[in-house]
C-alpha cells in the first residue's frame, strides 16, 4: 500500500501518520522530519532546507524532490510506504508521479484531513514537539502524561519555531494557494478520500481506518 496523507498545517497529519504506520507496518516519509535530521546533522540539504522552513516558506521543488528522491529508492519503500508532509505543490505532484512510473508503481490513496482555519490555529499554537524523536502533542487533544515530557522517550517538548502565530498565518495561506490544487490534480486520478478533521484524534484515525481497509 503506497499512499499519501494530506492536509492543511495543524490538522494533525503527523499524529496520524505516525499511527497509521505502526498498524500497516510501512515506512513512514516525512519530508519535514528528513529535513530536520538533515539539519541536526549538519547536511548541506538540510541548511538549505531550514532557510525556507524558518521563514514559513515551503521548501523548493528541486530540493524536496531530490530528498524524496533518495528516499523512496532505499529497499523498505520498495511495497509500502506513507508519504507525509510531500507533495505541497503540483510540480511536487508530477515529479511524483514521475518517480514511481520510473519505479513502475503508484499511490493507491490520498487521505485528506478537512478542518476549518480556526481550528487548525488554535491547535497549531498548542502543539508540542520532542526535541529528541520528533513525536508531536497537542496541549489539549493528546497531552503528554507528564508535563513537558515526552511520552515516548522522556525528550523534551518544545514549540517548533514554525508554529508561531506569523508563521502558522503564513503556512495556512500558502497551503490555500499551493497546495489545495492538489486535490484537484488527485480527484482527477479518482484516489483522493477525505476524512474529517473537525473530530478527535481516535475519531478521525478510525474514519481513515475504514478507508484504507477498503482499498
Ligand atoms: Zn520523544
């Protein structure tokens, strides 16, 4: 099962993911994780990519397809895989669709999470990330047991520097104008399923259970 799970900022893509990933047993690819390790590590891939991601800017196309590239070709992606986070912009989307006719495959879904701008800014400012493993909480939905803490780890959480109220402003309306017009591009395709957003966290996993098992 190859798929894609989509969404404005904040409408909880990667908890879901993540979930999602550990019941199917697939690799999970996030760009923006891969971007962040790539920085921590010091990669010249990664510099370049945190330049846009401080400025609330999506990172380029060259860029991103490139470490998309190197990714999906590593033998775990070869069956499964999740792709979160990537394509944001059309041009992302044909490069894709490039890629996996080159590797002779395809995405069988794309899961879009709906959630309305205010919802997505009250719980992009409430959102907390482990400095050590990347696992993100929300101070309302999905708390941390301990205060500051992570569950998974005991890393540290703290508020990533692009969910400040500018950027998450800026994100929303870059996602409005980039990113939305690949819903078009994959209803064309007759593979995009949406799933409300506007529900808790176990009710939104669920809905997009009951998709994926029927694919
Ligand atoms: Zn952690």
């Amino acid at each position: 099962m190859k798929i894609l799970v989509m969404g404005p900022p904040g409408a909880g893509k990667g908890s879901q993911s993540s979930k999602i990933v550990e019941k199917y047993k697939m690799p999970s690819i996030s760009t923006g994780q891969m971007f962040r390790d790539a920085f921590n590590a010091n990669e010249s891939i990664g510099i370049e990519a945190m330049k846009f991601i401080k400025e609330g800017d999506l990172v380029s196309d060259d860029i991103t397809n490139e470490i998309v590239r190197l990714r999906l070709t590593k033998k775990d992606a070869e069956t499964n895989f999740l792709l979160d986070g990537y394509p944001r912009t059309v041009t992302q989307a044909v490069a894709l669709d490039d890629l996996l006719e080159e590797m002779d495959t395809k995405l069988d879904a794309v899961i879009n999470i709906l959630s309305s701008h205010d919802v997505l800014f009250e719980r992009m400012e409430q959102r907390r990330v482990c400095k050590v493993c990347g696992a993100s909480y929300h101070l309302r939905f999905k708390k941390p047991v301990v205060d500051k803490v992570c569950d998974k780890c005991s890393g540290e959480l703290y508020q990533r520097q692009d969910d400040t109220h500018e950027s998450v402003k800026r994100r929303l309306e870059i996602y409005e104008t980039k990113t939305k017009p690949l819903l078009d591009y994959y209803s064309k395709q007759g593979i995009l399923y949406n799933v409300n957003g506007m529900q808790s966290f176990d009710a939104v996993y669920e809905d997009i259970i009951l998709v994926l098992d029927e694919i």
